[in-house]
C-alpha cells in the first residue's frame, strides 16, 4: 500500500493496512509540513468516530517514508504554520540546541524559506525517532510527544477543526505553559521565552 497526503491520508492508510489481513506492509508520502515534520514517524493512528477525536487508534508504522519537500510550497499559509507548530513542540521536547536552532530559524521560516524549513524536519524528526525508539508504545518518555496535545485536541473541535492541528497544538503549548508557570514548575523565562 502507498499513501501519498498529509495526515488523514496518513491515519486512514496506517489503519487500513494494519486490519487487512492482519498487517501489510505500507509507504508514505507526506506532502504536508506537519507529516513530514512529525506525524510520518511514530506510527501512531487514529480516526475520530461519534464526534470524538482519534477515538479508534492503533499502532501502525510505515515500512518506508518517502519525503520529498517540493510538496511544500504549494501548501497554504495555515497549513505551513500548522506544520510549524509540532515541529516548534519537538525542537522544545528535544531541549535547548533544537530550542536554539529553531529561535534562529523562526524568521525564514515564516517567509517559507525551504532549505531552513529542510533542516527544521531533519532536526524534529531526529528528536521524534530517538523518542520513538526508546519507546515505541508510550509507555515513558514518549508522553512528552503530547505536549501541547490536550489543550490543542480541544481548540480543535471547540472551532469545529477551524484551528488546525499544529496550530491548535502551538495554541495548547501556551496554555500549557502558563498552567506550569502559574503552578511553580516552570520559571518565568522559559514561559516568556517560549511564548
């Protein structure tokens, strides 16, 4: 099976060759910035049922991942920013050079620039594997992936999904800073920093 699209392509893909036949194996082609930025590996998937988001979800990885970012400037500014908001949560997650990387990048990557935007993905999918590997099936250190991921769920279909994912998550990172920050676990520098 390929799979050639951004993240519903990706969901519905990794779900279907998982039930069929007991597992095939499948190759995607992420065309979207926030599946070539963090969804492609990992091999989690999910689809909403009864008005509840990723309410059937399993574990499906793709065999191999083909990404080619010519897909990316056709994409439209909410979609690159989409993108941009789970790579922002990696390069977080993966602590102070990836935090420092993406600071010094922020600017040509909101201009699209595609060589930065190249390196962003190699640097978040770097983190995104090293997690995954040591924990496949979130049982530890992979929980940090989620980060963001609560409040963002919700903006999501509090807006009837008219706050996309990634920014949705961006969005949820504040919140969940602030949280921290009001609760004494994270210090005023890093919330303002990040923010």
């Amino acid at each position: 099976l390929f799979a050639v699209g951004g993240g519903i392509i990706q969901d519905v893909a990794a779900f279907s060759a998982y039930m069929f036949k007991r597992g095939i194996p499948w190759t995607f082609v992420p065309t979207t910035l926030l599946a070539q930025g963090d969804s492609s590996v990992g091999g989690k998937a999910a689809l909403n049922y009864r008005q509840t988001k990723n309410l059937l979800a399993l574990y499906s990885a793709p065999r191999r991942i083909i990404t080619d970012t010519d897909f990316l400037p056709t994409l439209s500014i909410d979609d690159w920013l989409s993108g941009g908001g789970e790579i922002l949560r990696l390069c977080i997650t993966g602590g102070e050079l990836p935090l420092k990387e993406f600071e010094n990048a922020v600017n040509a990557f909101v201009k699209r620039d595609l060589a930065v935007t190249t390196n962003l993905i190699r640097t978040s999918l770097m983190i995104k594997r090293a997690v995954v590997e040591f924990d496949e099936f979130e049982l530890d250190i992979r929980r940090s992936m989620n980060y963001g991921h609560s409040f963002g769920h919700a903006l999501e279909v509090l807006t009837n999904y008219h706050i996309v994912h990634g920014s949705g998550v961006a969005l949820g990172i504040l919140v969940e800073n602030e949280v921290s920050y009001l609760r004494g676990i994270l210090q005023k520098e890093q919330r303002d920093r990040i923010l």
